[in-house]
C-alpha cells in the first residue's frame, strides 16, 4: 500500500490547467502546439507583420494583449525600443477598439 503511495505522480500529456503537487514540470511547456501564435520580432518589418497577425486571428481580447506584451518585454530586453514601441501602440490600439465596442453596448 505504501509503495503505491510513496511512487510520484506523472504528469498529465495534455494540459489540465493545474499543476501536480511535487511536479518539477517546466513553465513555458507548450501543452497545444496547434493554438500556438508565433511571433517574429527580430526587425520593424516581422514586428509590424505579427502585429498584423495578432489583429486578425481569432483569439480573446486578453490572449491577444498577452501576445502583443510578449513581443513588446522581450524586444525591450533585447534592446529594440522601435520594436517595443511598436507592440505597445497596438495594445493602446486594441483597448481603444475595445473600449468604443463596450461604450456601444450600454
């Protein structure tokens, strides 16, 4: 009975949203490769593409900020502030729209 108890529990193959207790499972594991949206940021050009991208795929409001923040963090890390720049209008872009979509409503 205790040797049951005492084995590790695996890790779950697709994502459940929690982590198992004790597991030593890595933060950035892609559990969906299919809902995976790539993302370039090495020159203004591939920036300006994913931006692009960001806006048309059909994503929530919230994973599309995310992305955008992604971009925008590692390009400052990297040095690229036009390129950061660039991430942080499309996210004043995006809570624009989305702010005018809300006003409507009420």
């Amino acid at each position: 009975m205790h040797q049951a108890m005492a084995r590790k529990r695996r890790d779950p193959k697709k994502g459940t949203g929690k982590k198992p207790k004790g597991s030593g499972r890595r933060l950035y594991t892609d559990e969906n490769p299919k809902d995976t949206v790539r993302i370039k940021f090495a020159t203004i050009k591939d920036a300006r593409a994913t931006v692009r991208k960001v806006k048309r795929v059909r994503k929530p409001y919230a994973r599309k900020i995310q992305i955008l923040t992604v971009g925008e963090q590692r390009a400052r890390v990297m040095g690229k502030k036009t390129v950061a720049s660039i991430f942080k209008s499309a996210k004043a872009g995006l809570r624009k729209r989305r702010g005018k979509k809300t006003k409507k409503r009420k």
